[in-house]
C-alpha cells in the first residue's frame, strides 16, 4: 500500500489507472474526465476560517446519492444513552474484553461495536463517546459512515485492512487511524481482532499547540499518512448494504454498486493514520514530573482556551531521569475523565490487573494513582536512569466532560473487575511526626 505523508495538508490524488482523471484548473467542470461525477464532502461549515475548513472533492464513477432510502438497524450495543444506569463514581476497571469465536457468532466490525461510556449527544454536536470493538469475520458488502463525529480507532489484536473512497490503509496494532465525519469505510480482518475507539461529537482532531516546546515535537506532522486514490467499477446485484450511523442509532440503505468508485480526488478532508513509535517524547529531566499533557498526540478542543472536549494521550518508553523524585505517576484527583486502554505490556502504575486489551475510567475527581505494590517499590528504589515503559503501550482518553458508563460496561459485559478498589487497601501511613 502507497501512502501520502502530512497532517492536514492538501492533497491530490488519482488512481494510475485514470492518469488525468482530476479536472484542471476548476472543481465542477460541465464534464468530468472519463464521465465522472464530481462529488464535495465538506468536514467543516463552508464559512469556517480558513486553517479549520476542512473539504474534499471526490471524482467518481456514481454519485453517492443513488440508493434506495434508509431503514432502521439493530444497533446492538452501540448506544448514546447515558441515562440507561445509575451513574458510578467508583474507580472501574475492566478486565479484556471477550472476543467471541467465528464458529459460535460471526461478528464483523459494525455488529462488534460495543460502547462503554461517554457524554453529551451528536445532535446538539457537542459530546464523545468510548467504544469498545469485537469482530472475528470481514466487512463483506456493506460499508459504514458516521455522520455524528469522527472515529479515532485503536487495533489492540489484530490488523486492520480499512478501504476507504480515499483509498485503503493498514493498520496495525500500535498504529492509530481516524475515520472523520461522513467517510465510508469497510474493516477487513484476518482473525480474532480487538480494539478501542474514541468518538467525537462537533470537533475534529488536531495537532496539539506546542508553545514554549518549539516548532518540533511530539508527533510530528510528517509522520501522519493518507491513502492513495483506488476504485472499484463493480456490481452487486445482490445488494450493497450502506450503513449510517445517525443520531446514535443505526440506518441501512441498499444500492447495487459499490462505493469505492472514486477514481481521484483532491482536498486536505481525508482519513489518516500514524505510528505511535513515532511519537517525539519530551520529558522531565531535573525533578518532578511534566503533566501527562506532554504525551497528547491528538486533540479535539472546545471553545474554551486549553480545555479539551478530547485528547489521545499515549505513555510511550522513555527514559527517566528525575532526580529526587517519586517517578511513576502519583496520586491525583482531577476536573477531567480519564479512560485508559492498553494496547501491549504492562502499565508502570499497575502491572498487576491493568491487562492488553482491558481498560479503566477514572471519572470526574475521583481519586486515583499507583497501587500499594507500586508505591512501596517506587519509594524505596535506587534513583538512577533507566528505561521507562519498554515494550509496553498504554494509552488514555481524556476529556473534560463527566462521563457516563453503560448498562453493557457495567453489567452486560461481564468484565468489569469488582476488586479494583483492593489495588490501594494495602496502602498504609509511614507518617511519623518526629522524622522530618
């Protein structure tokens, strides 16, 4: 697969096989080369200052528009209901979710979404939602878009082959993809796969300001990749099944043609991935620590300054270096949710419970940090360098909104730990007021 790099940039793309298919000099010619269709997906209200207005024009062999109406779809366990269950301020922590096995239930990636917890709601276009994903069989015939927000995917086992109109991408474990509002995808899978998914209502990811760091840093704007153009000019007169997810539930239309039949495009309004070995770590290197905001590789911000409706946060290996200092993160209680996800290793806070594939929420102020085992272990050891995280991934969602869970991540899913809150009983006082 060929890619094009950078974050945001506009592009220009068509498939080898049409060399010429983009008009030039012009959008909406009166005919399009080779009898195309020109088609705009605008990301961004047409009026947007211009560093936000995000659009596309997509050349293709039919317009997306030719299908017959939509019908509701069972939507399984994607929901967008945050009044389902009684909220929960507790520490939770989930063990891996299963993955349930082809010969038993095939699942491919739309009936695999399962979503844990969130807030707000698409059609106010303000709110995030956290999905968790289980499939064991390919996207055969039918696509998806989501027209409430942007989907940033995490792959925790297995690799993903994601077609696009843009083109295909493969995204591996350890690597990110972001799918933005509209786009039509289709998951292709080579076994039993898992991941984690980060929804947002109203705001499209972004690079992070960098401030006093400089021009260069964390994840470098080179490092993001776009598809090339490829199409298909195929039938299907069994019927191709579109699916939209609208206002949080799921609607279907059949039409008789595929939709990856755009032979060129053009625009910075596309799908993306990244590597996170690619991520520029900046770190404490005297005493204390930085705030984990030094580890945001993505961000969807709000209209207040500095305050994130969400941010893909990752704790990459690294050196520590502190000098007279307590080094794994310390206890903290906090005005933003924090949902964590693992991708592989062990998390340095809690390698014992926190498994590949699990996930934890600390909610809005409630208290959280290392366990007894980790505190113990961190206040006695040698203060040296040393490699930080190795072979490990750990990421977080976190948002400024109060994140409500889900009757499926509470009760339906059966994979909540009820002995999370253990972690810390062993922690005891080491107060002695004639010790200074």
């Amino acid at each position: 697969l060929q890619y094009m790099s950078g974050f945001g940039n506009e592009h220009v793309s068509e498939d080898p096989r049409c060399p010429g298919a983009l008009p030039e000099g012009q959008n909406n010619p009166q005919v399009c080369p080779y009898g195309l269709y020109a088609e705009q997906l605008s990301g961004s209200a047409f009026t947007c200052p211009r560093p936000t207005n995000k659009r596309s024009w997509l050349y293709r062999i039919l317009p997306s528009v030719c299908h017959k109406p939509f019908k509701p779809l069972e939507e399984g366990h994607l929901t967008h209901d945050w009044d389902e269950i009684e909220p929960d301020p507790n520490q939770l922590r989930w063990k891996p979710f299963e993955i349930p096995k082809a010969p038993q239930k095939k699942m491919d990636f739309v009936s695999g979404l399962h979503t844990l917890c969130g807030a707000g709601e698409p059609r106010g276009r303000n709110g995030i939602a956290v999905h968790i994903f289980v499939c064991n069989t390919s996207m055969i015939d039918r696509c998806l878009y989501n027209s409430d927000g942007d989907f940033l995917i995490v792959p925790q086992q297995g690799k993903l082959l994601i077609t696009t109109e843009f083109g295909k991408m493969l995204v591996e474990p350890n690597e990110i993809c972001v799918i933005q509002q509209g786009m039509r995808f289709s998951v292709e899978v080579f076994g039993e796969t898992r991941g984690y998914i980060l929804e947002v209502y109203g705001a499209h990811f972004e690079l992070p300001d960098l401030g006093p760091i400089g021009a260069n840093g964390l994840a470098n704007p080179r490092d993001f990749l776009v598809p090339v153009a490829w199409y298909e000019d195929r039938q299907v007169p069994g019927g191709y099944t579109v699916i939209s997810k609208y206002q949080g539930k799921l609607f279907a239309a059949q039409q008789d043609y595929s939709p990856y039949n755009v032979v060129a495009w053009h625009g910075n309004y596309t799908p993306y991935k990244y590597h996170l070995e690619k991520f520029m770590v900046i770190n404490a290197v005297a005493f204390d620590h930085a705030d984990p905001s030094i580890f945001t590789v993505l961000t969807a911000k709000t209209t207040r300054a500095g305050v994130a409706l969400a941010d893909f946060v990752i704790f990459p290996p690294r050196w520590g270096v502190a000098n007279n200092t307590f080094r794994p993160p310390y206890y903290h209680r906090n005005c933003m949710s924090e949902f964590m996800g693992l991708i592989k290793g062990h998390y340095e806070a809690k390698e014992e419970g926190f498994q590949p594939g699990g996930g934890s929420l600390h909610s809005m102020m409630t208290p959280h940090g290392p366990d007894a085992d980790c505190f113990e272990k961190a206040s006695k050891a040698k203060l040296e360098p040393e490699r930080v995280a190795d072979g490990t991934m750990a990421f977080m969602f976190e948002s400024s909104l109060s994140l409500a869970v889900t009757k499926w991540g509470l009760q339906t899913s059966n994979r909540l730990d009820k002995n999370y809150y253990k972690c810390w009983e062993p922690l005891k006082s080491h107060f002695n007021p004639k010790c200074k």
